[in-house]
C-alpha cells in the first residue's frame, strides 16, 4: 500500500495545485459548518489541514526540484 506521500510525488505539478484548491475550498466550507454547528465530524477538520499540508510538501519539493535541475543544466 503507499502512502499519501507517493501517491502525490506521482502526480503533476498542475495537478498537485488543482488538489490544493480543492482541498482548501472543503477545509473552509467544513469550518463554516463547524462554526454553524452543523459540522458531525469534527475530525475532518484536523485531516484536511493535514491532508493540505502533505500537499504543499509535496509541491515543493517538486519545484525545487525543478530549480535544481534549472541551476545544473
């Protein structure tokens, strides 16, 4: 099974951005409902936080990655 790490590092570049923004517009709409009190699972705000983050990591690495390799050539 791989992890979330891997199976984002396969991903491209627009992509990983695409699934930022998704994934940041569900973490605000959960707080909204949290806020509201409408929100069940509370959890679900802690694993989108975490999830965007794995993401950023990701995206990262993947552009200095790209700078690197810009630098050597």
């Amino acid at each position: 099974m791989k992890t979330t790490q891997q199976k984002l590092s396969q991903k491209l570049l627009k992509e990983l951005k695409e699934l930022e923004k998704e994934k940041r517009m569900e973490l605000f709409t959960a707080r909204m409902k949290h806020y509201s009190g409408q929100l069940m699972d509370v959890s679900q705000l802690k694993k989108l936080k975490k999830e965007v983050a794995a993401i950023l990591t990701v995206i990262h690495q993947k552009e200095n990655e790209e700078q690197s390799s810009a630098h050597n050539s």
